[in-house]
C-alpha cells in the first residue's frame, strides 16, 4: 500500500488525542477514571502516542533466534539421555538437565547427544569444580554452559553450599574456567516479587559477582551471564520486563567492561499455578511463553500443566512442548525478530520498569549491597509486603484466578490426582539467612477445598 495514502490526513498530536478523551467523559476526571496504578507504582495510561518518545523505532523482519528448550530432572542417567534424546526428535532444540547429585555419570547422560547442534544447560544443585572440569572437557563443550549460583542457592536454601569463604573460592575456580555464570531470577518471582523487584533483585544479584571479579580484567571481559527467568501471567509488563532486563544489564556490564549481552533462559512461573481448573494452566502457559518469546528470551522452556501435583509424564510433557511448537512453526513466533520494538506501550513499560528498578538497586547498593541485605533479611521483608498485597487483593478478587477465587467449579475433585505435595513444605532446621520461599497465590484457598472433598 502506498505511503501517500496516509498523507492525505492530518496527523492528531497526543494533546488533541487527550482533549477529545476529556471531551468524551462529559466532566469526569481523567486521571481518576482512565489512569490505573500498578503494584510497582507504574501509572497506565488509556493511550500512548509517538510523541511520548523522542526516538523512534523500526520494526525488523529478520528471524528471530530463540529456541525450545526441555527441561530434565536427571535422576538416572541413561533414562535421562533417552528422554532427552527423545524430546529432541519431537522438536526440541535445547535441553536443560538439572543436575542432583555429582554421581551422574556425564557420559551416560551425554551418549548420543550432539552439543554442537542441541545446545544444553547444566542446573548443578551442588558446587563442584571436578564436575565442572569434566563438562568443560567434553569435545563439543562450546555447545554446553553451565549454570554456577551460588547466591542463588544460599538465597534459596538460606545456607552456603559448604561456607562463604568456600564457596567463593570454588565458584571463582569455576568461573575463570568457564567464563560464565548464572542469575536465577526465578526464584524471586515465584516467591512473590514485583516486577521491579524482580529486575532490581537480578542486577544486584550479578553485581555481587562482578565486584568479586572486578579486577580480573580477563574474566571480566569474556564473561557470559544467563539469567534464568520466570514470566507471570501480566502480558505486556512480563514482555517490558525482559527487556528491562537486558538494558540494566547492559549498564551494570558497560560499568565493569563487561560483554554487555546477557542470555535469557525463560519459564512460565509456578506463582499463578492452580490444582482445581487445572486446564487453565495451560492457558497461563501459553501466554506466558508468548510474553517469554515478544520479550527476547533466547531460549524458553514450558511447564507442565499438571507439574505442581503430578510426577514428571510424557503427557504433560509432550502437551508443553506442543504449545512452543505452535507458538513456533503455526503461530510464526520465530519469524519476526524483536516484535515488541516501536509499540509505544511496551517501550513506555519497558523504560519505566527500568529506570524503577535501576533506583531500587542503587538503593541496595548504598545500604551495602545484595548479600549484605539477604543476611540482614531486608530482601526477605520487602518479597513478603508485596505478597501480603497480592494475598490481599486475591482474597478481595481484584487479582483473579480463574477456577480458584472466581467462577470455581463447586463439583471439582483433585484429591484422589495428587502425586506430589502441593504446598509451601516446611522443615525446621538451622539457617545462615532466612530462606526466600517460594509459595503459589492460591494455597491456602485450595488446602481449604482440599479438606472439604469427599
């Protein structure tokens, strides 16, 4: 169609578009009745206009590069090379094997398997150089990378792997080695994290292990950083906030002559996860991995519908991997690179979210950083206010779960489906910190419905 088609129109500014809006509400205020507040203090407003941006973007039509990935708890190795192997023939383009335990025998698990082609993440639930060595020593290593936190596990767990001084000092063995590191960002969004808190979190997080490294230029400047994400159910926001992610990242690097570029590895959340209803998980997860996929991730791995009560089952499994391949090879998400660039909500998002969040991580940094707060159990204290919010606002209905706190099926029965423990388990034992812990919205509604079954 031809551009001179448009040009026979008069461009409306965003002041006339505003007038008419006024117009219209016949004296009603139009800050009170068509701009809305977030939890993050973000304000949303009805329209968003080029003239809000100084710059303007073009929308490229290049492929995009993200893959599908599966994720693989490996408690046996041979089983779980053939699942891997397996999921891989129906589609999958990457694997992520999440590690128990230094018994697994690598190349059991790895026969067969080609990392030059299926790129493959390594999730250790323990910290071990000789493991490490092993992994890096493979041929086709490049093709594998390998997720060391330790933070993240003290933050999860509320101990050290062994001990600060020891711990630090394997995970520098390690890094110099491999030359990467990983940010599991996750655990603050299923723990009850606002957006903001999520982005803040992430970048004083990796700023821990930049400071540590922070004169070792060699490190420094070959270093890969991946964060593991979760992406909630809130559409546009969870697409502003990976990008969020990447422009504070670029800043903290630049800062550090750091590699600016950061790998996103993203899930939909457990947060927003329900056993009564339990179908309309998969729309969640569909939404959410679209959100996972406009926003940037470079690799998206789906959650079972039925994960949070059910064992690991090719069903669920399969029905997961499904979703990416439509979104993919039906849906043409893999067609269009950078989708979300030029729609002025998002960008407006995108920066707000950012700029909230780069004020929150100044914040940690002048009361003595990440660590100094988790110890403290600041980090801790700000998750659970806004959990108290959300709890709130989901006993009020105003945050909605379909077949939980509204229009639930009164006939619906789980008891008799439930394979794994649902709910937040406790185990009272010593700690370092207090752990951060992560708890679904509709708990305490379900362990009531629960009690009340035939």
């Amino acid at each position: 169609m031809s551009n001179k088609l448009f040009n026979e129109f008069d461009s409306v500014s965003a002041k006339q578009w505003k007038q008419k809006i006024q117009f219209d509400l016949k004296g009603a205020d139009y800050n009170d009745t068509l701009i809305w507040k977030t939890n993050e203090a973000i304000s949303v407003k009805p329209f968003y206009h080029a003239d809000d941006f100084k710059e303007q973007h073009d929308v490229s039509n290049t492929e995009t590069t993200w893959n599908i990935c599966q994720a693989i708890f490996v408690a046996d190795a041979k089983k779980s090379n053939q699942k891997a192997i397996n999921a891989i023939e129906r589609g999958a383009e990457s694997i992520k094997f999440i590690i128990p335990s230094e018994a697994i025998l690598i190349s059991d698990l790895l026969e067969n398997i080609n990392p030059d082609t299926t790129p493959l993440y390594f999730e250790l639930q323990f910290l071990s150089e000789t493991f490490v060595k092993q992994l890096t020593a493979i041929p086709s290593h490049t093709g594998i990378h390998i997720h060391t936190d330790i933070i993240g596990n003290l933050a999860k767990s509320g101990n050290w792997y062994h001990n600060l001084k020891d711990d630090f000092s394997k995970f520098e063995t390690i890094i110099t080695n491999t030359k990467s590191f990983s940010v599991n960002v996750s655990l603050y969004q299923n723990a009850g994290a606002n957006i903001i808190q999520q982005l803040a979190y992430a970048i004083a997080h990796a700023n821990e292990y930049l400071s540590y490294f922070e004169n070792n230029k060699e490190v420094l400047s070959a270093l890969k950083i991946t964060f593991n994400v979760s992406v909630g159910t809130n559409y546009f926001f969870e697409i502003a906030k990976l990008r969020a992610l990447r422009i504070l990242w670029d800043t903290l690097a630049t800062a550090y002559k750091a590699p600016p570029n950061c790998y996103i590895l993203a899930s939909p959340t457990k947060r927003n996860k329900t056993l009564y209803d339990y179908n309309t998980n998969m729309l969640r997860t569909t939404t959410e991995c679209m959100s996972a996929i406009l926003g940037g991730a470079n690799s998206v791995y789906n959650l079972p519908y039925d994960a949070i009560y059910h064992k690991d089952n090719e069903f669920g499994e399969r029905i997961a991997r499904n979703q990416l391949l439509v979104l993919k090879h039906e849906s043409y998400f893999g067609l269009v690179n950078n989708p979300s660039d030029g729609a002025y909500y998002i960008e407006s998002l995108t920066h707000q979210l950012a700029e909230k969040a780069l004020d929150l991580f100044k914040n940690i940094e002048e009361n003595g950083g990440f660590l100094k707060q988790l110890k403290e159990g600041t980090i801790q204290r700000k998750i659970k206010e806004n959990v108290t919010k959300e709890e709130a606002q989901f006993n009020a209905g105003e945050r909605i779960l379909l077949g939980s706190n509204k229009h639930p099926n009164a006939e619906d029965k789980i008891k008799h489906e439930l394979e794994l423990y649902p709910f937040v388990k406790t185990n009272q034992r010593k700690t370092w910190i207090e752990p951060i812990i992560e708890k679904r919205l509709a708990e305490k509604i379900e362990q009531e419905r629960l009690k009340n079954e035939n």
